[in-house]
C-alpha cells in the first residue's frame, strides 16, 4: 500500500470581485466582511489550521491588500496593547499570528475564474497534494470538514471533494457529483458537472468548497480552458483529472453558509452568534422582540 503524501499546503482564492455585496466590498474585500468578530477569512483559515495545515496560501487580487495585513504583526496596536495592560486581547491576537514563513501571498491580475485563481499558486504548492478552501463557504460542524477530508485522504489517498446534499430543484445551481452510494461517509465519484440543466443531475450532491487535490491539476488548469458563464472553472479540469486519478466524495453533515450570498452571510452571523456563551442568551432574547 502506498502512503498518501501528508497535506501541509492550503490554498484560499480571495481574488473574486464580490460583486453581489456592493457597496461594501467596493475598498473592503468580502474575505474581510466579519461573522461575528472575526473576518470570513479568519474562520476559514482557523478551520485549515485545525487540519494541521503549515502554509497558508492567498491568491488575491486589487483591493485585497488588507488580508496580508491582517493575517501580519501590527507592531503599533500590540505596543498598546501591552502599555494598557490588556494581557488577554494580547495574547489572543498573539496566538492566532501564523509564524514568519507561515503565509504566502500570489496575485490573480485578473478574475479569469476560480481555477485560473488556484492555477496562481501553483509554483507556491509546488509537486505536492494541497487543500482548497473557498473562504466564501463556512462549514459549521463540531469536527471541522477539513479535518474529516485529511482523514479520509489518509485512508484512501487520491483527490477529495466535499459534499452536501441539496433539493433536488436546485441543483442546477451548484457543481454535482455522481457517486456509488449517495449516503455513504466516503464514496467514490463517478462523474462531476458544472451546474446541470434541470432534471439531468447524476444525484443531489453539491460540491461545497474543500477539495484535496493531487497536483497533476495544474497541468490541466494551465490549459486556460473557458467553461461556465466563460470562466475558468476548476470543475472542469477535476473532470479531466478523474480520467487518470481517483476522486472520492466525503459527505459533510454540518451546517454550510454561503457568505457570498446576502442571506447566507447574515445567517452565519445569527449561527455563530447564537452558538456563543457570551453573546448568544442576549441575542435570542433580542431576536424574539424583533421578530
Ligand atoms: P465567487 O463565484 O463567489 O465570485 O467566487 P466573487 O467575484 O468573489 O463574488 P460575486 O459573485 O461577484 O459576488 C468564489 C471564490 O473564488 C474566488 C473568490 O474570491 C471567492 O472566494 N475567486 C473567484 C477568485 O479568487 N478569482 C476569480 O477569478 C473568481
């Protein structure tokens, strides 16, 4: 049996426009928006770092210069925080601080699309399997689904895609796989399309945003090649990769919020809210008079 090559790379596209949440993201980056108190970002990034993740990688773009601060030392505001006394705040920031060496920033000039976003990494991941995380997608569980994917990827090896069921009339919104056993934990793909016209899905499964990939993937990605809505999609090259590599399907059984979205963002922030000991009991009790 061979041994899977350990996962210690993640990559994050923070590159797109955001144009669903204008006028906020006109100088604020959506990665930056904050679930609570922390950015999208930083939940994403916590989840890979729960996954023994060593190098975080962003592939940003204009406007995203903020991120690399964020993910930085702030020199000034840990001075001032040390004058004031305010050990805790220090030491929680401090903890959180990826080591020197930790963090690699790439540019996509242009927002060709996803695939062509993760193409940007490649000589950062170098011939390696590394994790994907789509920063817009939370993925809310008590074990994070990273940490199920590099699990199962220790078991099987090969190329790992999580996914989640949807009802079956919106399918033709997402990417969907066919897999053997449709409520199986793991499971073996058959067959991935990009938003499948209505009634042709081969299941209700939807690609959610954590992949693991092998890095043959990048030779496909530098094809180039346009698919939906004329982007450079990397379901598509996932599907000329699985003519040459397994694909296995690890069902999340969490809670997933699209935070790209209006309505999926502001219900992250209600979720994660409501789940605190601190805020949670004031916020229901606030809610309950609003509604
Ligand atoms: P989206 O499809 O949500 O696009 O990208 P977007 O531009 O960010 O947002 P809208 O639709 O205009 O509101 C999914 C993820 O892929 C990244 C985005 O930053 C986001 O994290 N992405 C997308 C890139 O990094 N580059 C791209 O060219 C496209």
């Amino acid at each position: 049996m061979t041994i899977a090559r350990p996962i210690r790379k993640a990559v994050f596209p923070v590159a797109g426009l955001g144009t669903r949440f204008l006028p906020a993201t006109k100088a604020v980056p959506k990665e930056m928006l904050t679930v609570v108190d922390r950015p999208v970002i930083q939940h994403v990034v916590d989840e890979a770092r729960a996954a023994g993740i060593e190098h975080f990688i962003f592939v940003t773009g204009r406007n995203k210069a903020v991120i690399e601060d964020h993910f930085d030392s702030q020199f000034e505001l840990e001075r001032t925080l040390a004058e004031r006394g305010k050990q805790k705040e220090l030491a929680h920031l401090m903890s959180e601080l990826p080591a020197a060496g930790q963090t690699s920033f790439t540019r996509q000039q242009a927002p060709l699309g996803l695939g062509h976003a993760v193409w940007c990494a490649r000589d950062i991941v170098g011939n390696e399997p590394f994790a994907l995380l789509l920063p817009d997608m939370l993925h809310h569980a008590p074990k994070p689904c990273m940490t199920e994917m590099i699990e199962a990827y220790a078991e099987h090896g090969g190329n790992h895609i999580a996914v989640a069921p949807v009802p079956d009339d919106q399918a033709h919104q997402y990417g969907i796989v066919g897999v053997t056993d449709a409520q199986a934990k793991i499971s073996r793909v058959t067959g991935m399309v990009e938003k499948p016209k209505p009634g042709t899905a081969p299941s209700n499964l939807h690609i959610t945003g954590r992949y693991i990939l092998q890095p043959e993937i990048f030779e496909l990605l530098a094809r180039g090649q346009r698919g939906a809505g004329g982007e450079i999609q990397i379901t598509d090259s996932m599907i000329e990769l699985q003519k040459t590599q397994p694909f296995h399907a690890v069902r999340f059984d969490g809670t997933i919020y699209d935070c790209g979205s209006k309505i999926g963002f502001l219900m992250a922030n209600v979720a994660y809210a409501l789940a605190r000991d601190d805020i949670g009991p004031e916020l229901r009790a606030g809610l309950k008079g609003l509604i």
